[in-house]
C-alpha cells in the first residue's frame, strides 16, 4: 500500500506489492463475493436435489424437486405466468411513460423544479407504504379513486379484489413511482445536440419526424438500459404484489402466519414470491431452491443480453 | 407573421402545462387522499367521503403510542444508518481498485460485481437463513441484514466506480509523485473529490435499508422486537383492519422522513439517479 516512497526494488517485488494492495483494496468485496454469492448459490444449487424440511437431515432426492416443481406445483405455472405478464407490461407501460413524461419535463418553462419535484416524489415512497395507500385508494367499495372515476362517469373496477385488474392496478402503482425513469430520461434528453434539432427544422420537419429521427437514436442507448434493468426488477417484483395481496385479502398480520399467496386467484403471484412460500410456508427447501435456481437463470440470461448489447454499461475506462 | 408564431408559441405553452397539472395530479392526489383520510375518523374513513368533516389530529398521537411503533423506528434507523455507513467503508476501497489500477482480473471481477448487482435476494435465501438462523442462531435479530453491509454492497461498487472513473488519472499520479501511498491517495485526494458519489451511494443505501421489507420479514418476523417500519407498517394494517384512518396516518409517518431527507438532499440524490442510467 506504499509503493510510492519504498526505495527501489526488483521487478518481482514491486509486482508482488501491487498485487497484495490490490488484494487488500478489494478485500470486502472478495469476501462478500465468496460468503453472500458463490457459496450460496452453490449452496442452493445442491439443495436443489435435495429433499430438506429444516429438520430432518437433508437426504438426496435427485431431480424429484424439479419435476414437482416444473409439473405438480399448482402455485408455479400460474406464478410465472404472472411475472411474465409484469415483465412485459410493466416494463413497457413504465419506459413509454417514463419517456413521455421525461419529454413534457424537458418542454415545461414554467416552475419547472415544482413540475418536476412532484412527478419525482412518489418514487420515494416506501414500497410497503406506497403499497397501503394504493390497496386503500383503489378499494372498491368506498376508495376515493373510484369515487372520482364514478363522478366522471368512467368504470370502477375491483382494482386489487378482481383477479382481472389486481395486475393493472399494480402497474398503476409502478407508473406512480415512476421519478427514476424520469430523471434518467430528462437527462439523456437533456444531452441531445441542440443543432440537430435546428438543423431538421430549417428542413421543415415536423414534431414526429424530429422524434423518430433524432431524438429516438439518441437516447436509444437510455431506452435499452431502462428496459434491460426494468425487465430484472419486474422479475424482483415481491414486496408490492406480497403486501396488495395480503392487504386486499384482510390477511391479519403478525409474524408466521399461513396465508393464500397470490389474493386475488393467484393473479398477484410472483416467482419471488414463490421461493417464499415454498421454503418459508410449506418448509420444502428443496423445492425453494429449484424455484430460486429458475429465477436465477431468467435473471442472468437478461444479464448477458444486458452486458452485450450494451458493451459500454461496464466497458468505459477500460 | 410574427403575431402567428407567438400566438403558437402560446398555445404550445397552454398544452404543454395543462399536460405537467394532469400528470401532477396523478402524482400527487394519492398523497392528497391519503393524509386527508389520515385526519379523518374512523368512522368517515370508511364512507366515500373525501374530505374529513372532522379533522382528528389525534389519530397521529394515537399511531405514535401504539406499542411498538418507536421500535421499529429504532430499529429502521439502526438498520439504515449502520448499514449505509458500513456499505460506504466498505465499497469506497473496491470501487476505487476497480476504477483506478490495472490488474489481472478486473474485468472478471466488474462482471461478477454486476452479476451480484442484478440477482434476486430470494435466488440466495434459503442457504442464507439456513447460515444465519441454524448454524448462527440470528434470527429474530437484524444482525443478517447489516453484517453483510460490512463486505461491500455490488451496487454501490458499481455506482461508485463510474463516479470515480470521471476522476483525472493525473490527479492521483500527482498526489503519488508527491510521495502519497495508495491509501493516503484515496483518503486524500480521491475522497474530496468524490463527495457527490458518495453522497449518491449513501442516500440509496439508506433508501434500500429504510424501504426492505423481504430481508426484515425473512430474519426479523419471529421477533417484534426487531421489527421494521416497512415490516411492521403491514402488521399495522393486520391489526387495524377496519381502521382506515390510523392506517393511512401510519404510513403518512413511514413516508414522511424519507421525504423530508429528500429534500435535504435533491442534489445529490437526482444526481445518482442519473448516473446509474447515463454515465458509462
């Protein structure tokens, strides 16, 4: 760690020196890596074929686990079906909002920082909390979101008790927590050469040509990050449809409580989800673990596509 | 001619802010409803009144006694402030090796810290509490939480070796020609200037801690007393589940501090959103 002031020595010393500070700089992490990464997926990997109820030894059931799983587990097909149907929705309802939304900002003149503090709030709220409020204001009974859409003369839907609207209630409550998109958008936005603007309106393009063609291949970079990312936190997606689920349901809370996952119908049930209720609910690591290993493999193929396409989300500086 | 394009320019100014009021009320009633009915009583919270006919002030008195609820604020305040400032420790050393020397295996090394960065905490769960509950006997505690804040956090690596690579190589060679080792480098030179990263790196990590509800429910749940906001917020609700207005006052006060930090620190915080998206 002191290269700079050692007297000088053989070519070997100082490479060793070099490596024994980059070892001791990296430390925490190569830690981490091998306690909290390598070894627990190994781990899971190996628990995967195994049949474990925490109490009893774990003993060797080959691929038992995984054929329960992909085949008999009533809650799987239909969870996946689930996070499927968030990836795709979620994910492209919340880059084309995000987008528009990053436009409008970059367009407001007037009280700009208030248009643009109150479009960011949300994204702070706690999920749990912001999960609450949601469940209550699109309660159907008496929730005040449907108060005003009943004023108006629009359809009042059971939001979070109706199987068919409790997926796009929740991608409402996406929308609303939409502020990280926004910033990224507006700045990438923000970075777009103003002379290619001036230059496409002295051709007397329009509004739509100078955003198909300018503005698009811009930030088309951005729209790649948001939607690869976006897809890998749909597929994350536990806390909001957990606690709507529990909450629409009237489950009462409390710690170790058994309780249907998915309320309503399953239709807010999610892979994350899963590796709960199968380990922490029916204590069947094993089939927990195949869950996870399934949840992992979607997660690093998204991961590759990521790190190819983009080349550059690590490859600066390099 | 002239007239012509200001009376566009107008108009474009009258779509473009009644398009910011709409979006704003979509943005902003949810909070509107959710304080009104956090005054209402508990009775009128459950009719499809919008505005409270008496305000009940008292309903936030009444969340601040409930038992428990200074716990879990101990304990989120714990969680959060222990485990952003051990991620800080512990993440500023390997982004900076990352981001400044040249060694074999760098590259590999960035690879699995986005790999880490980008994998469900429930792909890892069930050997992680077997580790911590069986063999370590920590459950009911947030010890499996914040521990692992002391190994560095892949995010934050992540996060914090983009800023730093915005950071001048002739910088640190100047500080090194100067006699500094690497350690007095990074303490010295390095530091300063990467106050707005670390800025950035420490609100999401509080951010993270305070908002985590699968890591509290998974270690904590057995145990009250290590509950979190987030954990017990939704316990709240259970209890309470016809007592719309305590509810919704609850979690006014779980969003409320968030909101607040935030408008301490706007700056830095819209800075490390955006620098997750664009730098690199």
């Amino acid at each position: 760690m002191t290269t700079g002031i050692l007297p000088p020595r053989g070519a070997a010393a100082r490479r060793r020196a070099a490596a024994l500070r980059t070892a001791a700089f990296m430390s925490p992490w190569l830690i981490g890596f091998a306690v909290f990464f390598a070894y627990p997926l190994l781990s899971t990997v190996y628990f995967s074929f195994m049949k474990y109820d925490g109490f009893r030894p774990p003993s060797f059931n080959g691929l038992d686990n995984w054929s329960y799983v992909l085949t008999q587990y009533p809650l799987f097909w239909p969870a996946m079906r689930n996070t499927l149907w968030l990836v795709v929705v979620v994910v492209a309802c919340r880059v084309a909002f995000g987008l528009g939304l990053g436009l409008l900002v970059t367009k407001i003149k007037t009280a700009s920082g208030v248009f643009r503090t109150l479009f960011y709030l949300p994204y702070l709220a706690p999920p749990v909390a912001a999960t609450l409020a949601f469940v209550f204001l699109l309660n159907p009974g008496t929730g005040p979101a449907n108060t005003v859409l009943g004023a108006v003369g629009l359809p009042t839907p059971g939001w979070f008790t109706d199987p068919d609207w409790s997926k796009p209630a929740l991608t409402a409550l996406a929308l609303w927590g939409i502020g990280d998109l926004m910033v990224i958008f507006m700045a990438a936005l923000l970075d777009v050469p103003k002379e290619q603007y001036e230059a496409a309106e002295l051709d007397g393009a329009g509004a739509w040509t100078r955003f198909r063609h300018i503005t698009l291949p811009n930030i088309s970079p951005i729209v790649l990050f948001a939607v690869v990312t976006g897809v890998i936190q749909s597929m994350q997606y536990y806390t909001q449809p957990l606690v709507a689920g529990k909450v629409a349901a009237g489950v009462i809370g409390g710690s170790g409580q058994q309780f249907e996952p998915g309320y309503p119908e399953k239709s807010t049930l999610t892979l994350p989800q899963l590796v709960y209720n199968a380990g922490f609910q029916r204590f069947d690591y094993g089939s927990a673990c195949v869950i996870a290993l399934v949840l992992f493999l979607l997660s690093m193929a998204f991961t590759a596509l990521l790190m190819r396409r983009r080349g550059g989300l690590i490859g600066s500086g390099d | 001619m002239a007239s012509g394009t200001t009376a566009k320019k107008a108009l474009h100014w009258v779509a473009v802010h009644s398009l910011g009021v709409a979006a704003a009320l979509f943005f902003v009633l949810p909070f509107v409803f959710l304080f009104l009915t956090s005054v209402m009583s508990d009775q009128q919270a459950l009719t499809r009144d919008l505005w409270p006919r008496t305000w009940e002030w008292d309903n936030y008195a009444q969340v601040w006694h409930t038992p428990g609820f200074l716990t879990w604020w101990r304990n989120t305040l714990l969680y959060a402030g222990l485990g952003t400032l051990l991620t800080v420790c512990s993440s500023v050393p390997v982004a900076y090796a990352l981001a400044k020397f040249r060694f074999r295996g760098r590259r590999l090394s960035l690879m699995l810290v986005v790999a880490m960065m980008m994998l469900p905490p429930q792909v890892v769960v069930i050997p992680m509490y077997l580790f911590w509950a069986k063999q370590l006997g920590l459950s009911g505690t947030l010890w499996p939480l914040i521990v692992p804040m002391a190994f560095g956090d892949a995010f934050s690596i992540f996060l914090l070796r983009q800023f730093l690579l915005t950071i001048p190589d002739e910088y640190l060679d100047a500080a090194r020609v100067d006699g500094c080792g690497e350690l007095r480098t990074l303490l010295r030179v390095v530091l300063p200037m990467a106050k707005p990263g670390i800025a950035a790196v420490a609100l999401f990590q509080f951010f993270t801690c305070w908002n985590d509800y699968f890591g509290p429910q998974i270690y904590a749940s057995e145990n009250p007393g290590a509950w979190t906001l987030s954990y017990g917020l939704e316990s709240f609700k259970g209890a309470h589940h016809t007592d719309w207005n305590l509810t919704m006052a609850a979690t006014v006060l779980v969003m409320a501090p968030v909101i607040v930090l935030f408008f301490f620190a706007q700056k830095a915080f819209v800075e490390g959103v955006t620098l997750t998206g664009v730098k690199g």
